[in-house]
C-alpha cells in the first residue's frame, strides 16, 4: 500500500490525514517475451509489415491471426490507432463525403475525429445516467437523418444492451461499428465485445487493455470489407502475406478501386503485443477485481451514486466512473482539488474547459451546434478515474477511503 500521513489544513484537530502515492498513469512492464521480441524485430532491421525473408511470417501477420481467433472472428487487421480503425471501417463501408454517422455523445475525441477524418458528419445520440446509448434518441436520429451506420462507443467500458441495440438497428437497417477500445476482453451474455455489430475496432494504446504505445485491430466476418480496409491499410498488393484476411480472388475483384492509405501496424508494435495477448485474460479480472474494490468503498457513501451493471455484462474495469448529483461545480470542483491534494487523480467530464481527455461533445466546435441536455447532465456530477494495474488491492482500498473522507469534508463545508 503506497500510503503516507500529512497534517490536514487549518486549525483542525485531527492532526493527520491519509495521502497515496502512486502513480495513475504508471502501467505494468512490458513483459520480457515482449522486450525479447521487439529486441529481435531491431536487431533484424525488419521493421516494416511487409519486410520479411522467404518463408518468414512476419509479427504483423501472426498477430492479426491470433487475434481473430482470439474473438472469435474470420479477419483481422492490425492497423496504427484505435481511430484509425474506425476510420478505416467507414471507408470499408464507402462512407460518402458529409454523410451522417450516428455516435455516442458521451464518448473521447478521437471516436468522432475518426468519423470526420472518413469524411462523414458524427450525429450524437444521448447518453444518461447509466453512460450508456438511449435508444430513444438513437430511433429518433435514425429517423430524423435516415443514417445507415452507427460508431457505438463502449465508452469507458460500459456495454448497452446489446440485444435491443441490435434489434433496433437491424430494423432500420443500420450497420452497426463497436468502439471497442475500453471493452477488449469483455463480453455481453458471453458473447465477445465486439461480436454484436458489423465491424469491430479496438486499441492497442498504452492506457487500454494491451499495451503497444499506441495501434488498434479491425475485426469483421465480412469478407467484402476486409478486403476494402486491407487495401486501405497499404497493402501494396502485398494481401497475399496477410493470415487473417480473405482469399485473393476477394482482392482481384477491387484492386484500384481503393486508395493507399498507409497505416497498418508495423513488426515492432505487433511483436510487443502478441504474449501480452496471452496474458489478456488475467489482466481482465485484475481490472475486475479492483473496480470492485473502488465500488464497494464508495457505495454506502450518501452523495455517491455507482453506475449499476448488469448481470449480462462481463467488463473490464480498468477505470471506474461515479455520480455526484445535485452537486454544484464549486463542490465538484473541491472534491477534484482535495483528492489531487491527497494524490487520488480524478478527471470531471463536467468541467467547462477541455482538460486532458475529459473533453465533451460541446467543446469539439467542429461538430456544429449539437445539443444533448441528457448527456449534459449526466455528465455535469459524472467523475472518472483510472485503474492502472500497478495499483494493489490495499491501494484502491486507500484510495476509496480517501475519496470517502474528502467527499465527507466537502459535504461538511
């Protein structure tokens, strides 16, 4: 337990109070088959996706394969971001230049950047309490600009339910691309995040589930559009070399249609990825357990409302979300400063200024005016924190304990 007294401000007569001192953006090492991998790729000098000797396999290749096994689909491509894939998806998809996309209005930057860099306008859909899509407001943009795709964000982990979003988006023939990027490793009724919708795009940077700085994957059963996002990628009609991809008849019947827009993933990301794939699963019920932990520290705390789960919802914690309703922004603004004061870092999606990547939907002026007052004031007493795994049981039971006593000092001012 990372944990230290200080003498607490003022006058007060309890002379000490609790302070932690970690780090929240201090992940684990990259593990030593990883570094032994990545120090092969440099020594050998083939870095590039396609440099490989006859007969060689390359690292790029081998991680797309396993991968798509891993989720349980046909294809996967290993590409430079997270937003990249999704980009890459709708261009797949031949998104057309100012077509609608409906997204998350709770969701990070780069999901909606992602859109625009396809060329298409993000249309938001509301989210509330439960940070999760309203399926109300999703019919009610799908019709309102009869959009054929839906970016679904599993923002900061949380998953809808997936059998309504399916069967709504299915009767009004909307494809469906998962945001997967806080969900690799998760699952819905069992079924793997990323599974429910057309396309799947995850993220390989270092504060999600794997760790390659930064990268993404692109998973579908679709052979059409693997096709298109392998050209896309930068094959070089180099698609022969790929494991996780459609035979090469697939390819013949596209092969200048698509442009070369390089960014496929590179030998040494791959190789630093592949035996962190392997231990994916017990990085999961790492995250699990300490958001527990978090959660059940905070839940009998009167001004605190946890965001429920549900039962058909296997997550992965690796950060934990919680409400302060009816809170002002003075008060919120206090309880982010006296936790920092105390070394707990929390991010306040509510805060009128950008900071950090706590960015909202009215602050991406690029968008146009779109306005969600649902989003709004879920997000207005919505406070986020990071779980890195170099965090013990011991720690986040700290680190619970401090929250608890500063929202009490906060509640006594």
């Amino acid at each position: 337990m990372k944990v230290q007294l200080c003498k607490m401000p003022g006058d007060m007569v309890e002379p000490l109070m609790l302070r932690f001192e970690g780090s929240f953006t201090q992940q684990e090492p990259i593990p030593e088959a990883a570094i032994e991998a990545a120090t092969g790729i440099m020594r050998s000098g083939r870095l590039h996706r396609y440099n490989i000797s006859e007969g060689e396999l390359s690292e790029t290749a081998l991680l797309e394969q396993e991968f798509a096994a891993m989720a349980g689909r046909k294809y996967c491509l290993a590409v430079a971001s997270g937003g990249y894939a999704i980009s890459c998806a709708l261009k797949a998809l031949d998104v057309a230049p100012g077509e609608p996309v409906l997204s998350n209005a709770f969701t990070l930057a780069p999901v909606p950047g992602a859109i625009v860099a396809a060329g298409a306008r993000p249309v938001l859909v509301e989210c509330g309490n439960e940070l999760i899509i309203d399926f109300d407001d999703l019919q009610r943009k799908i019709e309102a600009t009869a959009a054929r795709i839906l970016v679904l964000s599993h923002m900061r982990g949380h998953i809808c339910d997936m059998d309504q979003l399916t069967s709504v988006c299915r009767a009004s023939q909307v494809l469906v691309v998962e945001d997967c990027a806080h969900t690799m490793g998760a699952h819905w009724n069992d079924v793997w995040s990323g599974n429910h919708g057309l396309m799947a795009c995850y993220s390989t940077q270092t504060y999600k589930h794997v760790n390659s700085g930064e990268g993404g994957l692109l998973t579908t059963d679709a052979t059409d559009l693997m096709a298109k996002a392998t050209i896309l990628s930068g094959s070089y009609m180099l698609f022969g070399r790929h494991l996780a991809a459609p035979d090469a008849d697939e390819f013949a019947k596209i092969p200048y249609r698509y442009p070369n827009c390089s960014g496929r993933m590179d030998n040494l990301r791959a190789a630093v990825l592949r035996p962190q794939l392997q231990d994916l699963s017990r990085r999961c019920d790492a995250w699990r357990i300490r958001y527990r932990v978090i959660e059940r520290g905070l839940q009998d705390v009167a001004a605190v409302r946890t965001i429920p789960r549900r039962r058909e919802e296997s997550f992965v914690g690796s950060s934990i979300q919680f409400r302060l309703p009816g809170y002002s922004s003075v008060k919120m603004h206090q309880v982010v400063e006296r936790c920092a004061e105390r070394g707990v870092e929390l991010k306040w999606f509510g805060n009128q200024a950008a900071e950090g990547y706590t960015s909202r939907f009215d602050h991406w002026q690029y968008l146009g005016k779109q306005d969600c007052p649902v989003t709004r004031r879920a997000l207005a007493s919505l406070l986020d924190m990071r779980l890195p795994l170099t965090f013990s049981v011991a720690d986040c039971q700290l680190i619970a304990e401090i929250i608890r006593q500063v929202i009490r000092s906060v509640e006594g001012t």
